[in-house]
C-alpha cells in the first residue's frame, strides 16, 4: 500500500496533529488481503491519538495477481457522513492533489 501525501496531510494537520504512524500501513495490508473492490473504506482505531479513524482507499496499479492500493484520505469517524459521500464532498476532497 502506498500512503500518499494527502493521507498524510489529513493524519498529521487536520485528525491527530503528530507524525504519521507507519504502523497503519502493515494492519491496512493485512485487512486489504482478498478484497475485489476498487474503493474501500476501512474502520481503523488509532492506537497512539485513541481516535476512530476512516480510511479512504483506492486500488491503484494490478500486476497479474498483485495489486497496489493507495491510501487517499483520513478522517476521524464521527466526521463522516454518507450525505457527503453522496452528494459528491468526499469525491472532491480525495481528488485535491497536496505537493
């Protein structure tokens, strides 16, 4: 899984305000191992903030039986909302492009 810089952007300026934990990368993988979605949205309880986090996630690159998911965009739970996953916000959002 590849975190981009969004995700990144997301975990350390705007939910947990630290440094991004690389130990969400291997858990992800794991949760990831059989799934044939293109768009995931993966509960995952942050053990260092003690936050519920969603994680927005994209599959990205297949190479025959391997797949690259990208890890686009983190929120705290309780922000989420299917009306704004319908009405397109979260859409725009995952699409804003941080250098």
């Amino acid at each position: 899984m590849e975190v981009t810089t969004g995700a990144i952007f997301d975990y350390e300026e705007i939910v947990c305000k630290r440094p991004f934990d690389p130990g969400i990368k291997p858990k992800v993988e794991k949760e990831l191992r059989g799934v044939n979605k293109r768009e995931q949205r993966l509960i995952y309880t942050d053990e260092k903030s003690g936050k519920e986090l969603l994680l927005f996630i994209e599959e990205g690159y297949v190479f025959g039986l391997m797949r690259i998911w990208f890890l686009r965009g983190i929120c705290e739970l309780k922000d989420y909302s299917e009306e704004m996953e319908r009405n397109g916000a979260i859409k725009k959002w995952l699409e804003v492009e941080i250098p």
